[in-house]
C-alpha cells in the first residue's frame, strides 16, 4: 500500500527501496518457487486468513509441493471474523495463528504499529510496485482487490464514477456495502469520504442508495433488478460475468479504491522458519498466479497479466486513487467516527 512517509529510514527499509528500484520486469516467471537452503522447513503453520476458500483449496496442491515437511492449516473467515478472532486470542495470551493473511489493511497497519509481527522481505517482494511495499518488511501484500461500480445491461446509462451515485441521476437505483460490516465496503468509504466530503454519505442517503450488507448482496441486488448499478469488488464481478452475468464493470473516472491484501508473520510464531517458506510460496510466481486465475484477484508481480484479460498490477495503480498517509491515518484514527457518521446518515 502507498505509504511513503511510514518508511522509518531503516537499514532494511533502504535496501529494499534501492532493489525495488532495481528490480527487473522483462523476464517471464521462472517455474522455481524456492532456492535451496540450509535446511527443509518443517511443523506445522496457522494461517488466519479472508482469501476464499477455493483459493486456499488451489494452493494447497503448490504448498504441498514446495514444503513437504509443512502442515499447513487454515482459519478462513471474512476479515471482521478474522480480526475477532485474533483479537481474542491476544486478549487471552494465546495466539494460535503463525500468519496473518487478510483483506483488511487498516488492521495490519495497527497491528505491525503495536510491533506484533516479525519482520521478513522475501525476495519475491524485490519486484513488487514500490507502492505495494512496506519497506520495514513488516507485512507484504499478496494480492490486490478492487472496488469498482458495475451496472446491469439494459439499464440506464452507467454512472462514470463514485461522484455520480449523489447526483441524483441513479436515485433508488444504487446498492453500496455496509461499512460497519464489511471491511473492503469501509476502505472505499474511507476514500470516498476523503475524495468528496463529509456529507457524501448523506447525499448517498439522500439518493436512496440501498445498504446491501456485503459483495454478495451487492451483487444480488443488481442482477435480480432491485438496483442498476452497485458499488462491487472486480473479482466478484468478473467471477459472475464468467458464469454468464449480465453485470458491466465500470471503472470510475474519480478512481477505482484498491484493497492491498498483505500477509504477515506473528512475532510469536512457534515456527518462524516454516511460516517464511509459506511467504514465499504465497508470493512465488505460481502462487501469485493461482490468486489470478482461481481467485480473479490482481497478483502483486508485475510480470503477470491481471484477472481474466485485466491489465497487471502496474497498469491497475494507475487507474485508482493512490493511498496516502492520511487516507490511513482516516481508517486508523478516525474509522469509529467515520463508521458513526454512515449510520446517522442512514438512520434518518
């Protein structure tokens, strides 16, 4: 995630700053995912993770692949039940997760803050978009969703960016998440807020823009014809437009909202060495090529073209909104009141 003023100046932040500068595109993807090492990673590893469940289920093959020796297991769950669950554990001193894979970047963020993740640059990192890169090694994203509008075709004439949906033109005809449920529907608030003010919440209400809940629900709503257009994840439009969907993805003029899906390693792991041979599974270029094609996700490897005929990564930071130090600071410091602010609007 962008980032740039959290660099905190390390020796580790610089070399992987002058390498990412470095880093060479041109070469297709080597079929190896790990170099030989002193010793073959062994146990068992816990991954708390929001990825879905049929990503996790291509990735198992690799995994058992590459770390013969490793076990490993999976917690799946949104990302709100993920960061419950951790959060319970840590109450209780007894942190069972080795790695922490999920959706919600606000949540890594103030967790590697409070210094609760170990440190790791894998060397697949080196060719990441530098905006991708937390250059303290704290976490790193493995993939990268997308918020973007859809309509269904045969309706009105789409809406050309988040602005729109308060300009009264799509009144009652527009379905949004619910940020106070959903993680990825309160990063878009989140920048949305930011991007038109702190009263597009009530010009959204004002419109009549239908609170779904989740992508699920969003999704519903538009194809069934109870809305014409939505606020939706691009993996779940795509993933429907492949199972013959009447959903066209539009992309904002005012830009798209990315989601950096990071993993990170709990300081407290009992097995450091086998949760850094899944890092590196996760970002090898098989692994990031199995988030493309079973999960439509963007992979972080600017070698590899994006979800069904999607550009790659590098070509998809440039059409949406760059994150910013006060974009997180927002998410961080400011989510109660933002999540307050949504509700009064909508319980009017």
């Amino acid at each position: 995630m962008s980032l740039p003023t959290l660099v905190r100046g390390t020796g580790l932040a610089l070399a992987l700053a002058v390498l990412a500068s470095c880093r060479i595109e041109s070469a297709a993807p080597s079929s190896g995912t790990r170099a030989a090492s002193e010793g073959a990673p062994t146990g068992e590893v816990w991954v708390y993770t929001s990825m879905y469940q049929h990503v996790l289920d291509a990735l198992e093959p690799l995994l058992k692949r590459e770390l013969p020796g490793v076990t490993v297991r999976w917690y799946q769950a949104g990302s709100e039940k993920v960061a419950s669950r951790l959060e319970a554990e840590r109450a209780a001193g007894a942190i069972r997760a080795d790695l922490l894979a999920t959706s919600d970047p606000f949540l890594v963020e103030r967790l590697a803050s409070e210094g609760i993740f170990l440190p790791y640059a894998s060397t697949h990192v080196l060719r990441v978009p530098r905006a991708l890169l937390d250059l303290d090694a704290r976490y790193a994203a493995i993939r990268v969703s997308t918020m973007v509008l859809v309509h269904r075709e045969g309706s009105l004439p789409p809406p050309p960016s988040f602005a729109a949906l308060v300009d009264g033109t799509w009144k009652g005809r527009v379905a949004i998440g619910d940020p106070l449920t959903s993680g990825t529907a309160f990063t878009w608030a989140v920048f949305c807020q930011s991007r038109h003010g702190e009263t597009y919440f009530a010009g959204l209400r004002r419109q009549g823009a239908i609170v779904a809940g989740g992508n699920a629900a969003v999704l519903q709503k538009v194809e069934s014809g109870e809305a014409d257009a939505g606020v939706l994840l691009l993996e779940n439009a795509l993933t429907a437009r492949a199972r013959g969907s009447r959903i066209q993805v539009v992309w904002p003029t005012d830009g798209a909202v990315t989601i950096p899906g990071p993993v990170a390693i709990l300081a407290k792991t009992p097995n450091p060495v086998a949760a850094r041979a899944v890092v590196d599974v996760l970002l090898s270029p098989e692994g990031q090529r199995l988030i493309v094609e079973q999960g439509d996700m963007h992979a972080v490897d600017p070698r590899l073209a994006g979800p069904r005929g999607e550009p790659g990564v590098e070509v998809l930071l440039e059409r949406t909104q760059p994150w910013t130090p006060e974009l997180l600071r927002q998410g961080l410091v400011r989510g109660g009141a933002l999540k307050e602010s949504f509700s009064r609007a909508f319980s009017k």
